[in-house]
C-alpha cells in the first residue's frame, strides 16, 4: 500500500467537527493538499456520499483541485498494485469520478446543469479559492450539504486571506458551527528549501505580500497598479484580432504565458500556462499545441528566448522599460474572461511599492507577478509591431518595430 506523507494540517481538518471548516493561510502550508487527502480518504472507506469539488469556473478547477486529486487517485495503490484511480470509473465528458458507492462531483459555478444536479443534496463540499465565491455561493452550497449519513458532513473552504474586506473575513468565520484552520509554511515539512527561502526574502520586498502569503494573516488590498480592467463570463468572438503571447519563465516560480487580443480598441487578455517547476524544453512543448504567433518574453533570458527561436517560433526580448510598460499598460482597456484566474488573482492583487516609511513609490512589487509580466510584454510587444499609437509618457508615441489507507 502506497504511503503519503501528511502534515499537522490534514490531522486538524480531519479531527474537526465543525460543519463548515475554513482553513485559511499563507503559500504553500499544506492547505489544497490536505483537503485534498482527506476526501480521499473518505472516498476510501466510506459508503453512499456525494462529493463536490467546485472552483468559481469549470476551467479554474480543471487546473487545480481536479488536477491535484486526480493525481492523488492515480498514486494510491493497493497491495495488488492496482491504483485507486484504475480501481474507479472517471466520466471525463462530465467530470464526475465514482469509486463503488461513493460519486465525485467536480464543477464551475458556470455550468448551470451542475447546479442544477446537486439539488438532491451532498455530504462534502470544497471550495477552492474561497474567495472566489460570493456569500450567495456559499449559502447556495450549504443549503447542499444535508444528506443523511453516520458521519459528520461538512463544507471546507481554503483560501489565501488576500483582503480582510472579503465577505469570510468580515463574516463567516465569526459565525456559529465554523472552524477556522489557520496555517503558514511552518506547517508543512515537505517542501523545498528554495520555495522557503523564496517566501521568508519577501520580507525585503513588500509588507503586505509578507504577512498574506508567509504568515498568513489578512491583508489589505491598497496601492493597486491596475484597475482599468473587468471580467466578463468568457471571451468574444475575436475575428480579425490582432494578437500575440508574452512570456515570463520560471522554474521555482511558476512559468506564464498570457495570449493578448488587440479587438476593436480593447486588449483581451487570456492565461493560457501558468505553472512551477517547467524547464524550457517544456515550454516549447507546450508551445507546439498552442496557436504559433509572435511571443514577447522575458528580455533578462536572452538564452531561453534565443532556445525558443531556434526551435522554430517567432520570439523576440521583449521591451525593458519596465514604468513604460505599465504605464501603457494602464492607458488601456483590460478584459479577462473568468476562467484565467491566476490572471485574475495577480491583477487583483498587484501593488506598488512602500519605502521605508511607507510612502508609496513608483515601483511594482516583484512578487506574484509572472502573469502581469507576460501580459506587460505582450501589450508593449503588439503595440510597437502594428504602430497603434497609444501613448508613452511624455507625450511620445510608440514607433512600430520588431499516509496510507484501504480501497
């Protein structure tokens, strides 16, 4: 039988009795991964229960929970060898997982027959990245959750506590019969020195990204770089677009492409990679099954760019001007369909710098920013190649060129 290993924070939600539990904290403390491990174990050795797994987009969950816990079912192994995954039937077209009598449900607030479909009631509820979902959600959620059973049901949320402005913080967790788990990267002894060393150095870097993602306290979202952007429910149709893909890499960090739209005045802004540990062989890789267009990257990596090239795609080092590039950035109308939510995530929360005594300087904070760069390279890249005339500051113009258990 497959052993894996667990942190303090899988033994406190296991041991919860709270109907709905909270568990709520900084980067990488175990939060997804031992909600994740728990509802396996549930699937495991209980009998009759109905799952839902649900992110605020069917997309957004596709590359998180459903991904992480689809992974786990594939590295659960019994004493035979046979997995967990291979030992259950997986209807892909409906994302539903079924392990004798016990059904998975993974959803998106955005497909209204799943909503639909869990009228009949449900015995586990995650929502991942809780602060995606409004108070109405939840209720809508809660009301779900009320099938009879000898357990306890419950409805986990986990989130990164970005805004104390946000409804859970404000609300939910000074309500009756709701647990809060709180948990930083202390509690999690699994992961690698370099993503430490990452999370304690931004300290140097900015206050608030410190006390969200480190100590996992609530922050404040203030000094926003961008509010000249909305989401909309999913992109247009964009014929005749022009458009192109930045590029920030990373290895540690995670690696972003962002595919920009330039349509009837607008840039339309759509993540399309956004993920750790890929070396550039994987990025051309995932390259070839995208659309082949000019990609602007990050101009500091002239060797991955250069790899890039000769690989057989347009790329080119993007601008270097980094208070242009925001500022450009700034002049325009952003639009981004719902489904992008690191996108999301980062814009929301991309701030300017504070100096020693807390003034504000023209600088953007280095952290959580891939996607922002890949956009901000995309933008200044289209814009320079077709000679659209959006203006620098200054008043210049652009000038166009190129633990173990039983199943």
């Amino acid at each position: 039988m497959r052993e894996i290993g667990v942190t303090p924070i899988y033994h406190k939600t296991r041991e919860c009795k709270a109907k709905t539990i909270v568990n709520v904290g900084g980067s990488g403390s175990s939060k997804s991964f031992s909600i994740a491990h728990l509802l396996i174990e549930k699937l495991i050795q209980e009998k009759n229960k109905r799952f839902v797994i649900a992110r605020k987009t069917m997309p957004a969950c596709k590359r998180s929970s459903y991904d992480l816990i689809i992974g786990f079912l594939r590295d659960f192994k019994n004493e035979d060898g046979v997995s967990l995954y291979d030992a259950g039937a997986h209807n892909k077209t409906d994302h539903v997982f079924r392990f004798k009598t016990n059904e998975m449900l993974f959803m998106g607030l955005d497909e209204p027959t799943k909503i639909k479909s869990i009228s009949t009631g449900v015995n586990y509820v995650w929502l991942e990245e809780a602060n995606e979902f409004t108070q109405e959600d939840y209720q809508m959620f809660v009301l779900q959750v009320r099938k009879t059973s000898e357990e306890l049901n419950h409805i986990y949320l986990s989130l990164n506590p970005i805004d104390e402005g946000n409804w859970i913080a404000r609300k939910l967790i000074n309500e009756e019969n709701v647990e809060v788990i709180h948990s930083t990267y202390k509690d999690n002894p699994f992961l690698g020195q370099d993503y430490i060393q990452y999370l304690e150095n931004s300290i140097n870097e900015d206050e608030n990204f410190y006390r969200v993602y480190v100590l996992g306290e609530w922050g404040k979202l203030e000094n926003l770089i961008y509010r000249n952007y909305k989401v909309i429910p999913e992109l247009p149709e964009l014929d005749g677009a022009k458009w192109c893909y930045g590029l920030d890499f990373g290895l540690v960090n995670p690696s972003a492409i962002v595919k920009v739209y330039l349509y009837d005045g607008r840039f339309y802004l759509e993540e399309r990679l956004y993920k750790t540990g890929l070396t550039n062989k994987d990025i051309i890789e995932f390259l070839s099954h995208e659309e082949k267009g000019d990609i602007y990257a990050d101009p500091s990596a002239k060797q991955m760019v250069e790899e890039i090239r000769q690989a057989g795609y347009s790329a080119y080092e993007a601008h270097r001007d980094v208070k242009d590039g925001l500022d450009l950035c700034q002049r325009q109308t952003l639009t981004i369909p719902e489904s992008s939510d690191n996108l999301i995530k980062e814009i929301r929360g991309y701030q300017w710098k504070k100096d020693k005594d807390s003034n504000i300087i023209s600088e953007p904070v280095k952290l959580r920013d891939h996607l922002m760069d890949a956009m901000r390279y995309a933008i200044y890249g289209i814009t320079e190649r077709f000679g659209f005339a959006t203006a620098k500051p200054g008043g210049d113009k652009l000038q166009s060129k190129r633990s173990s258990f039983r199943f």
